[in-house]
C-alpha cells in the first residue's frame, strides 16, 4: 500500500511541477505578446493549480476566466480574447470543434495549446493563414518550443508551421521571433488565385499590356499590371475573370450584385482586379485594401469669355475711374462753353478773330451742341473741325485732348486682354446648371448609375434638365465626340479626367489648353482595391500592394497609362478672332444710336411738314384778304 501511495504523491508532484513550469511559460509568453489580453483557459488541472495560474496571470496584469469543456463563451471585444487549451485534457477535441464551427481560429482570436495528444487531430481543422494559433513541444533537452500552424488553403494536405519562439525555465526565451504575415507568410507556394477585372470595352482584351489607347479602360490596364506583380511578390498563380461592369445590386434579388462585386460575393473571385470607388452599399460585401489611382470624374470645360457674364466694354476701368471720367467730361464740356460765350460776346475779340483766321479752321461757336461735338471728338481721338480762338480756349482744348488720349490709350490696352481673357464665375454644379453651357457625360456603365440615381437637388436637376431631358435622347455619348465639343467651347463633358486629357493632349491646339476647367459631380474617394469580405489572404495583400506602392512600380504604371492635364504654355501670347458675343455691346450701343436718329429723323420730318403746312395756310390768306386801301381802290373803279 504505501509503495502506490508514494509513487501517486510522486506523480502528484511530478504533474504539479510541470504545471508549474506550464503557468511560467504562459505568462512569459503574454508579456512577449504585449497586446491587450482577455484570457479564456480552457484547462483539467487541480483547483489548487488554477488558482495558482490565475494569481499569476493577475499579478501580470491579465485578467483570466476558467471555462468547461461543454461550450465556449467569450467577452468582448474579440480583438482582446485569447484562449489557452490543454490538449491532453478529455474534452479538448470537442473544443477544437466548436472553434472551428465558431470560426474562433480566424481573426482576431488568437490561441495558446499544449499538452500530449494526437497531433493528426488537428488536420481536420482549417487553421487559417490570418490565424494566431501557438502550439508550445517540448523538446528533448527540456525546452520548450513554440510553433504556429497555418493553411495556405483550406484543401491543403498539410500545415505550414512558423517557428516563433524557444524557452527554457532557467533562462526565459532564448529565441523569440514576432509573428508577421507579410514576412512570415506571404509565400502561397504557387496557390492559384481567381482574379475578377473590369472591361467595359471588348478591345481592353487585346491591349492589356502594349499599352495602346490608354485612355481606355485604363484603370482596369493599371491594375492588370499591379495584380502581376502582386502575384509574383507572393508567389502565386492567378485566373483573370472579366465583367462589363463594376457592380450593382440586382434588381431581381437586392441581397447580391452584379459584375466584379457579385464575383468576390459568391467568392468566384478572391481578389478585385479593378479598382472601385466607396459606396455605403458595398461596405457589407466587399473590403476595400488600398488605394490604386488618384482618379476622378468631373466636368471638363473651356471656360467662356468674359464676354459671356460681362460687358467687356466697361471692364477696363473700375469704378472710381468712370466716376472720374463721368466728372471729367462736364467739367471740360462746362469750362470750354464758358470760354466760347466769351469769345462770341466780347466784340473786340469777335472782330480781331474775324480778321485773323478768315481763312483758317472756324471758330467754335457758342453752342451746346457744338462744344458737345468738339469733347466727342477729344474722346474718341477723332479730332474737331472748329476750335476755340482764345489763348484760354486754346489752353482748354490741349489739356482736354492730352487727358482723353491718356485714357483713351489706357482703355484700348485693357480691351486687347479682357478679349482674350475667361470668366472664373463657373465654379460650382450650380453655377454649371444656371449658365448657357450644355452638358454630356461619357457613356459608360458607372456614369449612368451615379447620374440617374443622384438624389441632391441640383445633381439631380442637372441630370433632369440637361443630361436626359423629357422627350429627348440622353446626352451619353463617346469620348472623341464629347471633347470634340468641348474643344468647340460652350459644352462641359463628365469624363474621367486622364482618359479627358489624353485627348486634349492630341487633338486641342495649345491656346485651347489654357482656359480648361474642372468641375466635379460625384463626391468621392479615389478608388480602391477590393478584395472579398473575410479573406485570409487580406493582409498580405494589403502588405504586397504597399510595398508595390513604395517601391515605385505602381508610380511607373500610372505615368505610363495617365495623362496629366496639359500645361498651358501659350497663355496671353494666342490670337482669337473677337466674335459676335464680344462686340454684343458695340453693336447694342450702335443700335440704340441708329435707332435714336430715326426717331428723330422722323421727329424733324413731321415738324417740317407741320411748319411747311402753317406756311401754305399763311400764304393763301395772305391772298385771300387784301388789305384796306386795295379794298378803296377797287371801290372807286
């Protein structure tokens, strides 16, 4: 008897001391972690051993709870939740397997296990590539080694094992390497990927990578090359899946999408080869990873002449020099009347200016009309054929002559520029919506769903009143025909800006590059890559596009399929003809004016009738009544 009793005291002491040794090595491997930590122990130990385990984790600062072998139940939140698991207890498989019913041993769970069992057991389970999975051996020389097991797939035969750390009791970790996905786990080993890419022209097909007609499809041209080198970076195969379009919900079934988005839904796809943009709808089905281009949608425009929204002809001058002008013109006009009434009245003067210039230019008279003809005169530049004969006059009429040629000068020097200058009064959707500018948009797939499904008052009046008016053909169409227009000015083309400037980088002249403007409809992020809800692969993809980013490559990429906005190199030094819109306001005033001499004209041929008739009626009574000594005359005879 006391031979069984000393060996279960041995056994007892035995166990308890590797229990021990267990609860150093957990929470030396907590510390190592460094990352807030709920504990969930899943352990069959003596109640003394427990609470030995919970005392220390405690002093360490990590709050632990002791659960059966029945369920698995955990707080929140999941980011915080850490499970540790005796595999040598009975029970442990069936924990093993609500874990895996409960998808515990993806992200962000992470696992402690140890203990002797049978290590097949855990091929049955689809331990993930994003998993955190730590399994501590001992090894022969009474070491502990601490492995993490993942599947690259979740048909692979066998686990992949990174060695993460060694520890001994004596001296802690004598070997300890972080566990990185990008660098631990970003070799697939030639996993065959399926790809899902956007092409909504069918000859995208044939010029995926020669580079020709880039401003076709180019986002989709881009991201063919970058998903290359994503697949080479983490050694993998790929299958290219194409859709006409990004995605939508489907009208039939409102829960899934179509084109690229329904491919990574029903997990046809893995990855989203076409960058896309943000949309509330898709944040429950797709992840967005990282960013592909710095593209965007928006009206281009040339921007209309001053002319459109001014009257050019008051525009050399502000307002305080035509109030100048305004004050200066009575002035003269006043001072220069004053000096011919004098002129006229003084009878010395008058005959010594009769005998001086009998021959010479006539001498202004005192008359309202004539002086404002002479100032007319002075303005325009155009001179006068009377002066005033005074030294005074004279005096006047230089000084009036040298002040309108210097502003005269001035105003024409303006003109030449505002002519050739474009208003800045264009800058928002209301603006656009308000002004005598037609709109088109690109006929493209994501063009017509953002522009018939805007809800905002004037995106949605714009769409109403100027894109697809009641009665009539939609404004979509190509985008040679729609720069085309826009290079005739008067027009502004939604189009994504690059595939817009590559053919205003070919077919506008340079003078016509300088007055382009932009003017956005859609409020959105540039695009991003997408990859499907839940990947495991999500963050070494997210890795190997930022360091495709960094390296340069996706740079490259861009500047060989983006077209930047040309550069005005010709701005002030083009001529333009000056059109009808610029000369509205001369040929206004001349109007007014031919219409104001025909009034009077035909004022002064009313009134010479009028006087013409009062003579004839004079005439006859003058005839008909003779006077009284003719009356005495006829009497006699």
């Amino acid at each position: 008897m006391r031979p069984v009793l000393l060996l279960l005291t041995l056994f007892r002491v035995i166990t308890g001391d590797q229990q021990s040794v267990t609860v150093d090595l957990i929470s030396d491997f907590l510390l190592k972690l460094n990352a807030p930590t709920k504990i969930n122990a899943h352990i069959c130990w003596p109640k003394e051993e427990q609470i030995a385990l919970l005392k220390r984790l405690s002093s360490s600062n990590f709050g632990c709870r002791i659960g059966n072998f029945n369920n698995i139940s955990y707080s929140t939140p999941a980011e915080h939740q850490l499970f540790l698991l005796d595999l040598s207890c009975k029970g442990s498989e069936k924990i093993l397997n609500k874990a895996s019913e409960l998808n515990l041993f993806n992200q962000p769970f992470r696992w402690l296990m140890w203990g002797v069992m049978d290590r097949s057991i855990l091929d049955n389970f689809y331990i993930r590539l994003d998993s955190r999975v730590f399994i501590v051996e001992k090894t022969e020389t009474d070491a502990y080694r601490i492995e993490s097991p993942y599947k690259v797939t979740e048909n692979s035969l066998e686990y992949s094992m990174n060695h993460v750390a060694e520890w001994n009791r004596i001296g802690g970790f004598s070997v300890y390497r972080e566990l990185s996905y990008s660098r631990n786990r970003s070799n697939l080993m030639g996993l065959n990927i399926n790809i899902s890419y956007v092409v909504t022209n069918k000859d995208t097909m044939n010029h995926l990578e020669d580079y020709r007609n880039k401003h076709i499809d180019p986002i989709s041209k881009l991201n063919w090359f970058i998903m290359k080198h994503l697949i080479s970076v983490l050694n993998a195969t790929s299958t290219p899946l194409f859709q006409p379009s990004w995605g939508y919900r489907d009208v039939n079934d409102s829960t899934k999408f179509t084109g690229m988005i329904g491919d990574l839904q029903s997990g046809k796809a893995e990855f989203g080869g076409t960058a896309l943009f943000f949309t509330i709808d898709r944040i429950d089905v797709i992840e967005y990873i990282a960013p592909s281009v710095p593209t965007f949608m928006k009206f281009i425009f040339r921007a209309p002449p001053l002319s459109y929204v001014s009257n050019v002809f008051t525009l050399p001058f502000d307002t305080y020099v035509w109030y100048s002008c305004f004050g200066l013109v009575p002035l003269i006009f006043v001072v220069v009347y004053v000096i011919v009434v004098w002129e006229w009245k003084d009878p010395v003067f008058k005959e010594k200016v009769g005998e001086m210039h009998a021959n010479c230019i006539s001498p202004l008279r005192p008359s309202f009309i004539d002086v404002l003809v002479m100032e007319l005169g002075a303005i325009t530049q155009q001179g006068t054929d009377t002066e005033p004969k005074s030294n005074a006059g004279r005096i006047a009429t230089v000084f009036a002559f040298i002040a309108c040629m210097f502003l005269y000068t001035s105003y024409s020097a303006n003109i030449v520029a505002i002519l050739q200058s474009t208003t800045e009064s264009i800058k928002t959707l209301d603006d656009l919506l308000n002004s005598r500018i037609s709109l088109g948009v690109e006929d493209i797939v994501y063009a017509h769903y953002y522009f018939k499904t805007a809800e905002e008052p004037v995106r949605k009046a714009i769409y109403q009143q100027k894109i697809a008016p009641k009665g009539q053909k939609p404004n979509f169409m190509t985008i040679e025909d729609g720069m085309s227009r826009v290079q005739k000015g008067f027009f502004a083309f939604h189009v994504e800006v690059s595939n817009g400037y590559k053919v205003v980088a070919d077919t506008f002249q340079e003078n016509e590059k300088c007055s382009l403007k932009e003017i956005a409809f859609i409020n959105l992020v540039e695009p991003w890559v997408s990859i499907k809800r839940a990947s495991p692969y999500k963050e070494i993809v997210k890795v190997g596009l930022r360091k495709i980013l960094e390296s340069g490559i996706q740079r490259r990429e861009i500047n060989q399929l983006y077209t930047k906005k040309p550069v005005c190199h010709s701005k002030g030094s083009n001529f333009d003809s000056a059109s009808i819109l610029d000369c509205y306001a001369a040929f206004l005033i001349f109007g007014a004016g031919l219409a104001v001499s025909f009034l009077c004209l035909t004022f002064e041929i009313l009134l010479h009738r009028k006087f013409k008739r009062l003579m004839s009626s004079n005439v006859v009574l003058n005839y008909e009544l003779p006077n009284d000594d003719e009356l005495a005359k006829s009497s006699v005879y």
